[in-house]
C-alpha cells in the first residue's frame, strides 16, 4: 500500500487513511479533481444536453402545461 501522508491542515499523522483529520476534524487531504474538470474528446461528448435560450416566460409554461392528465390525453388514454 502507499506511504500515508500527514493531514494538509495540521500536518498529524493519518495512518488510518481517514477522510477527516482526527485530530482539527477537517479534510485530511486535497480533493484529486476539481469540479471544473471537464473531459473533452470524441467519446465524451455529451449528447443529451439540448442548448437553446428559452425565457423564463416559456419554460414555466411548457411546464404548467405537463400534466399527468395532458400525458394521458396526448397518449389517447382516459385521463384521471
């Protein structure tokens, strides 16, 4: 196994590889990635994110609009 390392706060020894420090109660490490890390290439592509502008206006609409009822009709089924 790798050599475990000290705490990045209070540098106390974290033999047990803990996620928190047991000594200050914080993180005990650095996180690996940051939350803009962003994977980029042909494979990776996202391909269901849909990018329009809608205003706010229209969207609420479109939702207030998606009913369980309106679903039903639209499928040609009874509604409740």
């Amino acid at each position: 196994m790798g050599k475990k390392k000290n705490c990045q706060h209070c540098d106390h020894r974290n033999d047990g590889g803990w996620f928190y420090c047991r000594s200050c109660g914080e993180r005990a490490h650095p996180p690996r990635f940051t939350t803009n890390s962003w994977m980029r290439g042909g494979v990776s592509s996202r391909t269901d994110i849909e990018l329009n502008e809608v205003s706010i206006e229209e969207s609420t609409n479109k939702m207030a609009g998606n009913t369980m009822n309106q679903r039903l009709k639209d499928l040609g089924v009874r509604p409740l």
